[in-house]
C-alpha cells in the first residue's frame, strides 16, 4: 500500500475548501490497495450530492497538478454521514438538542451513554438518557476531562 502525504494534502486543500464556503472535516487514504482519497466535507447546512460533486471537480485537479499522488488514484467526497465524530466542544455545542452517543470514563473504568445532549458549557456535557426499567429519564453529567469519544446517534 502506498503512503500519500496526507498533511501535505489537507495543507494544499483546506484553504480552497474554506473558501468555497465548507469544513475539510476528514481525509485518510484507504480503499483495497490503498489508492483511494476520501474527503470528508461539512457545514451548517445539510451536504448535498451537488456539494460532493463541486469539490470533487476542484480539488482532484489541485491534487493532480501539485503531483502529491503518483499513479492512479479514486476520489471520494463525502459528508460526514449521520453519526458522525463529535471531535470538539464546538461540534457538542453545534449538536446540543440531538440525540448522541458518548463513551466516557466512570471511575477506573469506561461507560457509555446515549441520549439527548441537553446542556454544553466549559465544565462539560450533559446528556438526558431514559431511567431504568420504564423509570422517568436521568441526566448525566460528563466533565470534558471525563469524555473518550462521542457521536451523533441515529435513531429509528
């Protein structure tokens, strides 16, 4: 599998992204023999195929020209789907009011929670999951020091 410079990518790309109005929220090389570049794009409102299809048609000729990938190379755009990484305290702050998943340390060990994140401030979360057995639902309070990962969580 061939190793592309990553960092030298997202440097050439982020500012181009930016400027036309999005986040460069992930890229990672993957695919089978390693030859595909996946782009993760966001923004407040919701990624359509249309926005996929424009960065696509821009930075896959940046790429090419700056010659960072030898050989042949597919290209993915994408958003970052449905449940997302919740990476910052400004994407819990964006999501407050949704329905998360969040791993988090409890004592010496680790737990996770799902439910409605109902409060972000600079102490940490808060999220409102349902009581036990039928039970009136609980709020849990997660310091940010207490937190390992968190996502969106789709729910049905």
């Amino acid at each position: 599998m061939p190793t592309w410079p990553i960092t030298s990518i997202r440097e050439l790309l982020e500012p181009t992204i930016k400027h036309m109005g999005y986040e460069l929220y992930s890229l990672d090389q993957s695919g089978h023999a390693g030859r595909t570049l996946r782009i993760s794009i966001d923004r407040i409102e919701p990624i359509t195929i249309e926005d996929c299809e424009r960065v696509s048609r821009v930075a896959g000729p940046l790429i090419d020209h700056a010659n960072l990938i030898d050989g042949p190379y597919d290209l993915e755009v994408s958003s970052p789907g449905a449940e997302r990484a919740l990476r910052s305290n400004k994407d819990y702050e964006r999501f407050n009011g949704k329905r998360v998943n969040v791993r988090y340390r409890s004592g010496e060990s680790e737990t996770v929670v799902e439910g409605q994140l109902v409060a972000v401030d600079s102490a940490g979360i808060a999220v409102q999951a349902p009581g036990a057995r039928s039970r009136a639902p609980v709020i849990i309070h997660i310091g940010w020091e207490d937190v390992v990962a968190g996502r969106l969580a789709f729910y049905c």
